[in-house]
C-alpha cells in the first residue's frame, strides 16, 4: 500500500480547532509509519473562498477532519459544503472542539457525514476549545495538557480502515441544544450580530475574518448577510470594538459561564 498524504482540514473562526487539529496531523505525519514523509498539508476551509469550491480526496490521503461544536451539532452552515467533499477512499479522523459545555451528537454527525462521503474513519476525538462567546469560559484551551494528549492521541492512530470509528453520541442524532431563559423559554439568538462601538478605526480586519463574509469592507457596522455568533470579529479585533447587546444573548453567555465551570477532558476513540 502507498504511504497516505497526511492533512489537517478545520474551519476555526477563533483558532481553537486549527490548533487541535494541526497539532494532530502534524505529529501523525511525524511519527506514523504509514505516512509520507514531510510535514501535513493544511486546508482551512474557515473563509467563504475556501469553500467556493468542492474537494476531492484519494485512498492516498489522510485527513484530520475537524469542526467546531455549534448547538451541540456540526456548525448548519457548514452541512451544504461538507457535501462538496468528497473522499475516494481516504483515510479520516473527526475531530470535534467545543466550549466546555458538551458535544453532544456533533462527533457521530460529523464522522456519519465524512462515511457518506467517501472516507473510512479511522480514530476520532472531541477536545476542549475556549467558547466564541466568553473569554472566562475554557480559557486558554487547548492548553499545554489538552496538546499533550493530541500528541498522544496522534502517536497511537492506525492507519488502517476497521469500519466506521465507534463514537459517543446519539444516532438517528438530536435537535439543536437550545438555550432558555429563566422561564424556561427557548432564547432565540438566531438574528443577533455584534455592534460596534466607536473605539474602531476602520482596520476592516473583521471583515477580513468573518467565515460568512458579513461585514461589509466598507462599513464594519454594516452586515452584507448571516452572522453565526462565531466570534471571530469579537475576538480579533485590536481595538476590543465588537460587542454584544442582545439580553438574550448576554443571558445564555453568563449563564454557561456560571454553571459549565468544571473541567471537561477530551475525549478520545481508537475502534
Ligand atoms: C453558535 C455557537 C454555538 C456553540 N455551541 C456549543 C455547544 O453546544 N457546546 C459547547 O460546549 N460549545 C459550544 N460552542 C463553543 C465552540 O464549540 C468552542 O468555543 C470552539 O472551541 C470554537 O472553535 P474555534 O475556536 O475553532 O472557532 C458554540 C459556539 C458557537 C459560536
Ligand atoms: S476589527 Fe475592530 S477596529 Fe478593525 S474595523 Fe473591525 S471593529 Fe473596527
Ligand atoms: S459578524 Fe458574526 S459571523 Fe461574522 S465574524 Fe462576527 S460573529 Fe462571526
């Protein structure tokens, strides 16, 4: 058999999942026998130009396949694309990155997506990612202890196609997690974007960042389509100018920062 292409392929608006994920392929790509040598390739589909276009996979190439958690699920905006990529036998290993709070069904939906699509998954993981929407909530993770067990994670995959990789989740796979208030009424975030405060000075990096190309180039206060609460523009901009006003929003935010305070710890699958 020919040794595999190793590759890392994520959409990471705050850079929590590009981190996992090169981090596993680049440490696969090193000390896997079966793989070719030199270092992983990248395929950061986070950008809208990135994904104009579908991808075609062969049996010669791994593919550390990885999403951010969106509502307990793979990010929706993303499902249409997925579906543009196309495996031809290649070799994947779904990983999931979210907030502290739970995956739920995000890593059996992402890995049934990339089975129906032609890959053989192989291994798969659900690490730690600090949440889009809070600085406190997981801060600073991964950190040096979630890297260290996607180095170890990445040691002990075998490149060998063994059926579908056994996951944690449900299947036929649940709803959207959905947020509540108080009363127990669904909190609907779906329309809300963040504003702009008059710190900015029109570096017009948000627009540059934003995966849904919302933020008019012109106009940082102007929306051109969709805002997924990623919080890439909130995270990345210099001036600290991108902020949130929507009390439903700022609920569910504190609310997670109040009661997901413990430490959850990745979570690893090898058959
Ligand atoms: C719209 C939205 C929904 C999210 N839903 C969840 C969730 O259900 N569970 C969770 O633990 N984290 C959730 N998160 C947090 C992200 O999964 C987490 O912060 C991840 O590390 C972000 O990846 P990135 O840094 O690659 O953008 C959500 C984030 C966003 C933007
Ligand atoms: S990144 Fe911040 S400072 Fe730059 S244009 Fe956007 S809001 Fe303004
Ligand atoms: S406008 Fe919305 S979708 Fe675009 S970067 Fe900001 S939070 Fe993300």
């Amino acid at each position: 058999m020919s040794e595999k292409k190793i590759w890392a392929m994520y959409f990471s608006p705050t850079g929590t999942t590009e981190k996992i994920a090169v981090h596993i392929a680049d440490e696969l790509a090193a000390v896997n026998p079966k793989a070719a040598k030199g270092p992983a390739k990248r395929f950061d589909f986070t950008l809208p130009g990135a994904r104009a276009e579908g991808k075609q996979f062969t049996e010669d190439d791994a593919v550390v396949f990885a999403v951010p958690v969106y509502a307990g699920r793979v990010p929706n905006v993303l499902l249409k694309y997925l579906d543009t990529v196309q495996g031809g036998g290649a070799l994947a290993i779904p990983v999931v990155l979210y907030g502290n709070r739970n995956y739920d069904d995000a890593l059996i939906e992402l890995r049934n997506i990339l089975e129906k699509n032609g890959f053989h998954t192989v291994a798969a993981a659900a690490f730690i990612g600090e949440h889009s929407f809070s600085k406190i909530l997981a801060a600073g993770r991964p950190d040096d202890k979630d890297m260290a067990l996607a180095k170890a994670f990445a040691s002990k995959i075998v490149l060998e196609d063994r059926g579908p990789i056994q996951v944690r989740g449900e299947d036929p796979i649940r709803g959207y997690y959905q947020p509540r208030d108080r009363n127990g009424v669904f909190i609907d975030i779906r329309k809300v974007k963040p504003l702009t405060s008059d710190q900015c000075d029109h570096c017009m990096l948000c627009a540059r960042v934003c995966p849904m190309g919302s933020i008019a180039f012109d106009n940082p206060e102007s929306f051109t389509g969709i805002c997924i609460k990623c919080g890439a523009c909130v995270k990345k901009c210099p001036k600290g100018a991108k902020y949130y006003e929507d009390e439903g929003y700022l609920y569910h935010k504190q609310e997670l920062e109040e009661i997901y305070t413990r430490r959850a710890e990745p979570e690893l699958f090898f058959e």
